[in-house]
C-alpha cells in the first residue's frame, strides 16, 4: 500500500517525520489531559443512569423534559456547577454569552470586562459597533474595559482600581478571539478572580468561555468563576451538536439567564427539544477527545511551519488553553494557497475554491476555508483571516488530527514546494 506521503519529495517527508518527533512529548501530556476530562465526564453520565429514553425529544412547550434537564446536571457536574442552561435555542456563542450577561445585568448596572476588548461579535451587543438598537448601552448599562498591559496581560492595579465602582458584572475572556494577546491560562484567570473577589466581592465573574472547553483539566469555575458560557458547535459539542449553546454556575444566575432567553415565570422548566439532544449527549461525551485533536492538529500546523521560519502564535511548544492557532504567512498570495489547499482537503465542499470577500463589519477583505459537516462550526477544520499586514491566519478545529495532519502537510507543501 502506497503511504499517504508518497507523493511528498523525500526531504519533506523527513520534516514532516522531525515535526511528528518535536510534538510527540506534547501529544503525550494532551492525552493526559483528554483522559482525565473523559473520566469526568464519563462519571457523570454513570451517575446520572443516562439511558436511551434521555435522548427522546419532546414538543410544545416541553416541560418534564428529563432528557434535558439530566444533560444539564451534566454539564453543572463537570464544570463543577450548581446548575445549567444547554439549549438548542441558543443558537451561538456569541447568543449563550448575551442571554448570561444580559440576564444577569439591570439598567444602571455595569459590566466591566478585565481581558481588554472583547470579541468582535460582542461589540454590537454592548454597543461599541453597530447601530446601537438593543445593545446594553441603549437599556443603560453602562459597559467599560480595562485594557491590557502592553504585553497583553491582566493590568492588576487598573483593574484593581476600576473595583472599587463595584461592578455588576467582571467578565474575562479566556480566549483571544482575534485579538493578538496570549489567551487566558486557567492559572491566570484563577489568580485574578482572587483579586476580584477581594476588590469586589459583590461581583459576579463571568467566563467568555469560547474554544477553551477540555483544553485544561480545569475550567474556570473550579476556581471560583460564577458564570460561564460557550458554543456547541466549538468543543463542548463534541463535533457532533447541530446548534446550540450553553451557561454554567450558580443556579440564581443560570434562572435569570433562562429567564432572558425565554419569559419571566417560564425560567428554564419549558423549551421543547424537538429533534431530542441525543447529538448533545454523545457530543459531550466525545466532546474531551476531540477538543484534543483539535489542539494537536494546531499544536501540529505550529511546529511544520516553524520550520519553514513562519511566525506563530502561540509557538508550537508553548502552553495553550484553547484550540486556536495564529500563523503569520506574510502575503496575500501565501494567505490565499494555505486557504485553497485547507478547502481542498476538507471533507465537505472540497471542490470549492475560496476567494478573499468583503464582509459586513470588517475593514478589510476576508478569506475562509473549511468545508464542515455543520455549518460555521470552527471546531471542524477551518482557517480564516483578514487580508492586510501581518497577514495572519487563525487555524482552528480537526475533528480527527489525521485528517488536519493531511491538510496542514498539504497546505505547508503548496506554499513552499509547489509554487
Ligand atoms: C467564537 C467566539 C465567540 C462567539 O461565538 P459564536 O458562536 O461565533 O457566536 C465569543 N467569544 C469568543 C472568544 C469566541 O472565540
């Protein structure tokens, strides 16, 4: 049988066998850590009997649904909760984080977040961007960031005197998103709730919790974090969630979120589960191991281009707390290949070429690659960037690391040895 590298001139093949040696004691450390999350989760599921008729759906206003109040005793057991919000009428991440600050926030409150801008998408919920129309700021909360120190961390004393207002809200983003800053270790995010509880002990501290899901053994609410929110269709859906998304932590914040997603009174007893949440049981349960290849299959494209001297960050050996990876390819043109080849080997809509576009919200044109069985879902791989100076590409998901180790081998060798 021919290898599937067959076709790669030898010395390539040899970087490629160097790349597999560099990673290998890091692959070793991840497989820890996926087995240790799978084990709590899978505890979780003993605990709670889950059986066949969990995954039953129900319909109308779905109260009694035993199927989705057991996931979420789930998902408040492995965060280490008093409860949860998993839903499939959460259709996002960027939905999950509004409905728990929204729910949690009243006129004359403010949020403060301490991880410097937050993500683009929020931007318009807030009222930074965009024309304003139900965003925080038209309801009166007023919204303020401490921006970060100039080597993208936590500023301690800014952050400690912006306390002293006593904020409503402290959120923390733990991944950068698009910014360029490390994202937040659960070590860091730890020792700032410290000094958050102590600043303002009347504040609840949210987690944007986007891509960090089982990147670590702990999550932010094993250490003192009230809230948390984050995406299906990024890792704690496993690959295999359709649509939704989810908030943890304590139970009065979880009924006021609930009660912002649906109606006062109605709290989170109704909300039917029309197709049942099998995908979201077995997507959760997968959801450990495939956070973990998606990590290895970044962790992987990192240290093949660094040895073709292409800037990364994070570098391929440093430590991570979610799945995202930023590479600089210096060029358009080099931006455009990485792209083609990424959609070329991508299970779905491999025969689509992807060209730079203009986007609503973006200065810049954009490039996207990623042919995913869901829609959007960037825990499948997919790379997209802004098309301007430093060129950066953000590399994210790979349901399995043997297809993202196919893709990234290919896309690496399109861009130095086919041109
Ligand atoms: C992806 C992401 C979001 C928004 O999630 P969507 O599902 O794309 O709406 C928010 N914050 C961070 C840090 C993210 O990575």
């Amino acid at each position: 049988m021919t290898s599937w590298q067959a076709d790669y001139p030898q010395e390539y093949q040899e970087i490629i066998a160097k790349t597999d040696d560099k990673v290998r004691p890091i692959f070793s450390k991840l497989d820890s850590i996926a087995l240790n999350n799978q084990s709590k989760v899978l505890k979780s599921f003993q605990k709670h009997h889950v059986s066949d008729f969990h995954f039953q759906a129900s319909t109308g206003y779905g109260y009694h649904d035993e199927g989705r109040e057991t996931l979420e005793s789930i998902y408040a057991d492995v965060f280490n909760t008093e409860d949860a919000l998993v839903r499939p009428q959460i259709i996002s991440g960027t939905h999950a984080i509004t409905v728990a600050l929204f729910g949690n926030l009243l006129p004359g409150d403010e949020l403060l977040y301490v991880s410097g801008e937050p993500y683009d998408t929020l931007q318009e919920v807030i009222g930074f961007a965009g024309d304003n129309v139900g965003s925080m700021m038209s309801y009166g909360i007023t919204v303020n960031y401490v921006p970060l120190t100039e080597d993208g961390k936590f500023d301690g004393p800014a952050i400690k005197d912006a306390l002293k207002r006593h904020p409503k809200i402290v959120a923390i983003q733990r991944s950068k998103g698009y910014a360029s800053r490390d994202s937040f270790t659960i070590r860091e995010i730890k020792d700032l709730v410290t000094i958050i509880k102590e600043g303002s002990p009347s504040s609840i501290v949210f987690v944007d919790n986007c891509y960090g899901e089982f990147i670590e053994e702990k999550e932010p609410t094993d250490f003192g974090v009230d809230l948390i929110a984050g995406s299906l269709i990024k890792n704690a859906g496993g690959g295999l969630a359709k649509i939704g998304g989810y908030i943890a932590g304590k139970s009065e914040y979880i009924k006021a979120s609930a009660t912002r997603l649906y109606a006062p009174g109605i709290g989170k007893n109704a909300g039917a589960t029309v197709i049942g949440l099998r995908d979201f049981y077995q997507g959760f349960f997968m959801a450990p191991h495939v956070a973990i290849q998606a990590l290895k299959s970044s962790i992987f494209a990192a240290a093949l281009l660094d040895h073709f001297d292409i800037e990364t960050h994070p570098k391929w050996d440093a430590p991570r707390t979610d799945i995202i990876q930023t590479v600089y390819l210096s060029s358009r043109e080099a931006m455009i290949t990485f792209a083609k080849t990424i959609q070329k080997y991508s299970p779905v809509d491999s025969n689509v070429i992807p060209e730079p576009a203009d986007m609503a919200g973006y200065e810049n044109q954009i490039i996207m690659a990623g042919g995913s069985f869901v829609e959007g879902a960037t825990i499948e791989l997919s790379t997209d960037g802004p098309i301007r100076p430093p060129f950066s590409m953000y590399l994210q998901g790979g349901l399995t690391f043997e297809h993202a180790k196919l893709a990234y081998t290919a896309a690496v060798y399109d861009l130095f040895y086919n041109k």
